[in-house]
C-alpha cells in the first residue's frame, strides 16, 4: 500500500510529501463520495464513525425549541441509531417517551407505508423538530421514498436527516435535488471500506454556507489558511468539511479511496442496473423453491417493487429459520441472521454473479429438504 510505504519513508513529513499528502487526505475523497450519494462535492466529507456523526450532526439539526421538540422516526430503526436519538432527547431534558414519535408498520404487515409516515408527520406538524429515518430499513430492506418524507417534513417546518448506512453504494441517490438537510452513513456495508472504517456525511449546501450554525467544533472543521494560526476563536469552512474535528485517519481512509474508485470505474447506474436485476432474479429463485411448501415454509417480507428496494432480500422463516441460517453458513454462502426469524440475502452487483444465485438457489433447496425429511 502506497500509505504505508509513505510512512516509512517519510515518517510525519507524510502530511505533506506523501503521493497523496495526509494533511489533506480526506480532500479527494470528496468527489467520489458526492458521486455515491448525489450530492455536491462541498457537502460530503469522509470523517469519524456513523453514530459519532450522527451525533454530530443532530447538535447542529435537532435544536428542539418551543413546542418544536419531536423525533420522528421508525420503530425498527437500527439499534445504535435508536440510542442516538433517544440521547440527543436525554441531553436537551427531553423524555424520549412523549417526544420520539416511533412508527410500527400496519397490523399484520412487516414494511412501514410511506402514505403512513407522510400522514405522521402531519399530524406532529408543528411539534416536530426533526424526521430522522433509515434511507434503507437495515432489518426489512425497504427503501423509502426520500424526496416525498423530506418534502413532508419540510412542509412542517421539520429537518429532514437520514441514516443511509444501508443505502450509501446500494441505490443511486441525489441527496442534493431531495433537498435532504442532513444524512450520514457508514463505508463498511455496501461501500466495502473494511470493518470500522471512517463514515461520511452530507450537509446540504443550504447549511453548509451558514459558517454560524452551531456545532460541536474541532480544529480540522477550521479554516483551512487559518488553520495553523492556531487562534483560539473557530471559523468554520463553509461545506461539510465545516464539520470534521481531528485529523484524518490515514489508513482507513486509504481503504475508502480505493473502494471509491471502484464505484467510479463501474458507476452507480451500472451496478443499480445490474443489482436490480440480480435481486429480481434471487427473488424468482426463492418463489421458485417456496412454492407449496408449507413446512420450512418462508415468505420475502422486503416490498418486491424495485423502486422501494435495494440488493437486500429479507426472507422471514416460519420455523428452522435458525437451522436452515447455519446450514446455509456452513455450505459456505455469507446471508445474515436477525432475531427473531429473518434471514438476509443481498447478492451485491459488484461480486456477485447470476451464478453464484443460481448456486444459492440448490443449496437453499437441499437444506430445505433435508429439513424436511428430519421431522
Ligand atoms: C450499521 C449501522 C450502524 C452502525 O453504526 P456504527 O457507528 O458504524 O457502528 C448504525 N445505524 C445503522 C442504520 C446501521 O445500519
């Protein structure tokens, strides 16, 4: 790896004569990461952890004020997420239990409508502060209609913020034309940055050019001219690297480049095109093999519209859910396990083959079967 020749090398000198100088590592990050999510250059930036910018992000978004003190959000929101916002409520004097307004999907169904979070977010109206939702549900893999809840809820004088930790390199987004205030996501998912690797964040311009929004400041948020001054007051830079506090951690994000420039050389519209085709045919396969069968019978609780989906499909088991989960890991395929009945699939369009579902398909079959025969 170029960055780790150019420690040894060069040592602290790295920050400025490394091939791609430490002191400004993030900076062409920039670029690639806004062609992921659509937005402008100057509103994403590459820095921290997902929940540590989620964090970040509300004290500058969730200044509950008045009767203005709501979170909305799903209540199957990703745990660490739920934590986050039930904090921020915490941290402002708040009781999560009168201010977090949850939405359960309808009785009887496994996704939460949009009609259902757009009818929510009337009739919080005025005492909502903020929509805070998973662009994709980590858990039922639907894909909501962004650009309708965020215009929803800014109709409601709310900000509209999104966790798109499933969705960053999963599905094309235009952040910037869905006027999304503010969104956040992680590179270790779809974005195959490796485990723990730095996250990103958008800001949209609208707020990035206010320099006076308040927000929790460090020194890499400084201007950068100033920045070695070393005065005590802060000027922000104006965008989302406004919002960085400390120096970049080289290594990770020399992972990110690389899995960024992937996405360039293969491009968003050419893997979505594929990713829905290979989801669609992962779908035919499970119709295939679940057709009449009651027992070890299972049912895809992810909405089978593409447009309200990404590679994921969850499939609920209605019993030896667990069995047929470690039977399918031992055979040597990677899906997922969520409590208390879910299997995850997501056959990912940049490594994976309509062979490789084909093959799925068999396996799946044959733990089936032999599931079966040992009743
Ligand atoms: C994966 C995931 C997280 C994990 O947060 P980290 O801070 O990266 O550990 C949080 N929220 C959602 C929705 C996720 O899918």
């Amino acid at each position: 790896m170029q960055e780790l020749d150019d420690w040894a090398r060069l040592g602290v000198e790295g920050h400025f004569h490394a091939k791609h100088p430490w002191y400004a590592y993030h900076e062409p990050l920039m670029e690639p990461l806004a062609r992921v999510v659509g937005a402008r250059p100057n509103e994403v930036v590459a820095m921290n952890g997902l929940t540590t910018n989620l964090h970040l992000l509300m004290v500058s978004f969730f200044r509950p004020s008045g009767k203005r003190t709501k979170i909305l959000c799903e209540a199957k929101a990703f745990p660490s997420d739920r934590y986050a916002l039930d904090s921020q409520l915490i941290h402002h004097g708040l009781d999560p239990s009168e201010h977090l307004v949850a939405l359960e999907p309808r009785e009887g169904e496994h996704c939460l409508r949009n009609e259902d979070v757009l009818e929510a977010i009337a009739e919080h109206s005025d005492t909502l502060a903020l929509v805070m939702i998973g662009g994709v549900n980590y858990y039922t893999g639907q894909f909501f209609d962004i650009p309708r809840i965020t215009a929803a809820a800014h109709e409601v004088g709310a900000i509209a913020g999104w966790d798109l930790a499933h969705a960053a390199g999963n599905i094309p987004l235009k952040l910037h034309d869905w006027d999304v205030d503010f969104a956040a996501w992680c590179s270790y998912k779809y974005l195959n940055s490796g485990p723990g690797s730095v996250a990103g964040i958008f800001v949209n311009d609208r707020h990035g050019r206010n320099i006076d929004l308040p927000r929790f400041s460090g020194w890499w948020g400084h201007d950068k001219a100033e920045r070695f001054e070393m005065r005590p007051e802060f000027k922000a830079i104006p965008g989302a690297e406004g919002w960085q506090l400390s120096n970049a951690p080289v290594f990770s994000m020399a992972v990110h480049r690389v899995a960024l420039d992937m996405f360039d050389e293969a491009g968003m519209p050419s893997l979505r095109a594929k990713s829905e085709q290979l989801t669609a045919f992962l779908e035919f396969v499970l119709g295939d093999i679940g057709a009449g069968n009651e027992r070890g019978g299972f049912e895809v609780i992810t909405p089978s519209n593409a447009d309200q989906r990404g590679c994921q499909l969850s499939v609920l088991m209605h019993g030896h859910g667990k069995e047929l989960f470690e039977q399918l890991t031992a055979s040597g395929v990677v899906v997922d396990w969520r409590e208390p009945n879910v299997i995850r699939m997501a056959p990912v369009p940049l490594y994976n083959s309509y062979e490789d579902v084909f093959e799925f398909g068999v396996v799946l079959r044959e733990a089936i079967e032999r599931n079966k025969q040992e009743v």
